[in-house]
C-alpha cells in the first residue's frame, strides 16, 4: 500500500487596518464585547456597505507579493449562510473574480526549497465570536470583530506532510509581517488557518481517493501540524476498516482539540452552490486602475526568499542561518545593521542567533526590541573575534551588563579586568610551570597523543583565571614539548 498525502491550505489574515471593511467601527482587539459596532457591521436594515480603500490596497499589495494576476476589475458577492456570529446571515466575500489568482508561495524544508501553488486570494469581511459558558450551557455572541477585513489565501494540496504545513504556515506569516499589512498573531486571531487534508492510496493495483476533511479551530503553528499528523493517521485507520468504501464517506468540517490532539466531526462540508453566491448589489465593481497596482506594487519590500538568498551569496551565510534570519524582518534588519557597523556576517548570525536571542526569549521580547544597540553589539563581536577577550567572559559577563546599562564592551572589559592576558613573558612561566606539574600529559603529547596538550592548556587557563590567550598558549606549550 503506497499512501499519497495531499494538504490544501486556506488561511484568513486579518488586515491591519484603524476602522472594519465596510464601515469606520475600530478595529481593535480584546475591546469589551459588542462596544465596536454600528448599523453597517451589525445588519441592521437600511445601512449600505462602503469599502475600505486601505484595507482594498493592502489587499493587493499582497496579491502582488504573491505573485498573483490581479483583475481589471473586481467585485465582492454575498456568501449566504446562517450561524449566530454572522449577523446579516450572509457574508460579503469574493467569488469568482477575487483579487489575485494564481502565484506561488517558497517555503525551505529539510529536503530545501519547495514552491506551493496557490489558487486564489480574496478580500472579505470578518465573522463575530462566539463565547461559550460551559458553567451555564449559554452561548453568547461578540460581534466586535463582525466586519473586520480579512484576505484569505487558498493554496493547490501542493504540501505533502505536516512538517510542511507548518514551514508553509511559518513562511506565509513572515512575508504578511515583512508586508506590514498584519500582525500575524494567531492567540489573536490575526491568522487563522483551516488545513484541507486527503490521501491517494495505490492498493493492489487501485488509486483510492479520500474525502478531503478541512479542519477548523487551530490556534498554534505547532497545533496545525498536531491537527494534520492526526488526522493523515485517522483517514489511513478509516481506509484499513472500510476499504474501497471510504471514497463514499461524504466531505466533512472536523475542529482539533488541542488538550486532546484529535480532530472531531462538526458538519458536513458545503459545496460553492450551498452559499448561494451573488454579486453584493450595494458595492459596485472596483476597477483595479494602474494607479492602484503601482501605489501597491510600490509597498513591496524585498521579499524572504530574496533576502534569504542574498544573506547566503553577500555574508556567505548557511541556509539554516539565513532562513531564522529572514522569519522576521526586524531580526533580519538587525544583523544587517550589525554587519555595517563593522562587524563580520557570521560572528554577527552566531550571536544574533544564540546568545542574544536567549536574552530576547528570557525577557519575553524579540531581538529587534531588546534594545542593544547594533554598533555595541560589533564592538563586543569584535573584542571577541580579534582575541581581546575570552567569548565566555563576553557571554556570561559583558552581555548582560550592556543589556542592562547599554555601556561600553571595551569599557566593561577594562572596568571588570577581563582583557586578555598577552604578556609572553607571564604566559611563558605558566606555561612552564605546567609542563613540570603535569609529567604525564606533557610525556603523553610527546609521545604523539595530541589531545594531552588540552590538560597542559588547562592548566595554564586556570593559573591565568582564563584570561590567557589560548593562541599564545598553545604557541608557547608546543614550543616547549619540543625541546627534548
């Protein structure tokens, strides 16, 4: 039985705008319930829908990120449907002539760099919230969110596992960030993702198709790859119990639960026609002039794979490297401004990555906002690259002053005696004295075993509090084991 995975992708982006899609209600989140509403956003008979022209180009902007083919003109429809978070019971979307269709999406995987397909963005408006009281068993509706602009991006079933889907999630959220038009923040809402998850089983000679299950209500990158490594699990058990007949099992909606790790029927999936699609009559088509296409195309910054090839052919720099780099253009801007000020790219990559991220980590912020100014940071790189001072010292002692007081790194090394001991004659002594309170290392790495002139080093460091240098050192120890 040969197993074919195949994963569509549907994503909402919530746009970063000041006011909803259709009408000037704030767009702000964690505001008391229904205290940013009016008649548009909630419905109410004879209010008329008025677009948002920022939220209409930020939009577009993205479709020309992505590489999409923009329309000359488009339009919004009404998608009719009933659920109590949706107070018009219906909801203005885009149906067949959205904003951008086509254009790709690169995401780097252990196997490297793979393009998905993508089918379509479009623009549309937010649902409410539900808030569920499980005390009392009454649901309750916050329909603060009700019209906030969203795009959504549905990509081809191009990715082949859950580690994809989360590299895919990971990518698409970097370059909306990079774009400024979101936040991005999924414990928000800001991004939502709905994976749509099938397989193709070759079994004695037969292609057996499954029914593509969308899967609703995850809230983490890692729980998307939770929800699709269980759910691939699920349909395999599901073809192995009913065979042939699993291709008669009717599409479905599942939600994940996340304390369980296991996905769950909600409703049966709908079909295009089930939404009874129509032009919207109250917004008339939108003409996409070159005008609008240039003030997008002109928001365009260099993209995460451009900048993540760059960061490999300008600094030289790994693919592993460049690509954490790149997931968050602050980082990225970052390393670029420490490079400038004089620091070499892969000491800098070292450090931003390693020792400065686990102060970002430990203070619960991001590297860009941990304050350490770019220029203080090369200067500290380059005491430790040209010998100046051990990289634990600047590790355990230097770093963290500069985070907490933004002084000098050369004036913490002198202020706290932690430069490099150069002195020939002083490392000579210690030297010497270690060659004679360590006969059997120093016999050792004169009888060819290398490593013994570690314990001899050792020795030395010790006797010198670790300010040695370990250059001099080994210079001055080998010099020394070679005389007879």
């Amino acid at each position: 039985m040969k197993v074919v995975v195949l994963i569509g992708m549907e994503v909402h982006v919530q746009l970063r705008t000041q006011s909803k899609m259709f009408c000037r209600c704030q767009v702000r989140f964690g505001a008391p319930p229904n205290s940013l509403v009016c008649p548009v956003c909630l419905g109410l008979p004879g209010s008329l829908p008025v677009p948002n022209r920022e939220a209409l180009l930020k939009a577009l902007t993205a479709a020309l990120a992505f590489g999409c083919t923009p329309p000359a003109v488009t339009k919004f429809d009404r998608k009719n449907y009933y659920y109590p978070d949706l107070p018009k019971g219906y909801q203005i979307s885009q149906y067949d002539q959205p904003l951008g269709k086509g254009g790709t999406l690169e995401i780097v995987t252990q196997e490297g760099v793979k393009v998905v397909r993508l089918r379509r963005l479009h623009l549309e408006e937010d649902t409410g919230k539900n808030l569920h009281d499980e005390g009392t068993g009454r649901s309750r509706v916050d329909y603060n969110r009700a019209g906030t602009p969203l795009v959504e991006i549905v990509s081809e079933p191009d990715l082949a596992s859950p580690e994809e889907t989360r590299a895919y999630l990971t990518a698409l959220r970097t370059l909306v960030q990079y774009l400024d038009i979101s936040d991005g923040n999924m414990q928000e809402g800001n991004l939502r993702c709905e994976p749509n998850v099938n397989l193709h089983i070759e079994d004695g000679g037969k292609l057996i198709k499954t029914p593509i299950i969308e899967i609703k209500n995850i809230n983490s990158v890692r729980n998307v790859e939770r929800a699709v490594r269980y759910e691939i699990q699920r349909q395999i058990e599901e073809y192995q119990q009913k065979g042939a007949a699993v291709t008669e099992v009717e599409r479905a909606t599942r939600g994940f639960d996340a304390d369980k790790g296991t996905t769950f029927v909600m409703r049966q999936k709908e079909a295009a026609h089930d939404y009874r699609y129509f032009p919207e009559p109250d917004i008339p088509p939108i003409t996409i002039s070159a005008a609008w296409r240039s003030e997008a195309q002109a928001r365009v910054p260099e993209l995460p794979p451009a900048r993540r090839r760059r960061f490999m052919q300008e600094h030289d720099l790994g693919e592993y490297d460049a690509d954490v780099l790149c997931r968050d253009h602050h980082t990225a801007d970052y390393f670029e401004a420490v490079v400038a000020a004089g620091s070499a790219p892969k000491p800098a990559a070292n450090w931003i990555l390693t020792e400065v991220a686990r102060h970002a980590n430990e203070r619960e912020t991001t590297v860009a906002q941990l304050g350490l100014a770019s220029a203080r940071l090369a200067a500290l790189i380059d005491l430790v690259e040209s010998g100046r001072i051990a990289r634990t010292a600047a590790v355990k002692k230097i770093l963290p002053l500069m985070l907490d007081s933004g002084e000098d790194p050369e004036r913490l090394m002198t202020t706290l005696g932690l430069a490099r001991l150069d002195d020939e004659n002083l490392l000579r002594a210690a030297a010497e004295a270690a060659v004679k309170n360590n006969e059997k290392a120093a016999a050792d790495y004169r009888a060819g075993k290398q490593k013994a002139l570690s314990a001899l080093m050792g020795f030395v460091m010790r006797e010198t509090q670790g300010k040695a240098n370990p250059d001099t050192v080994r210079s001055i120890l080998e010099e020394l084991l070679s005389e007879e």
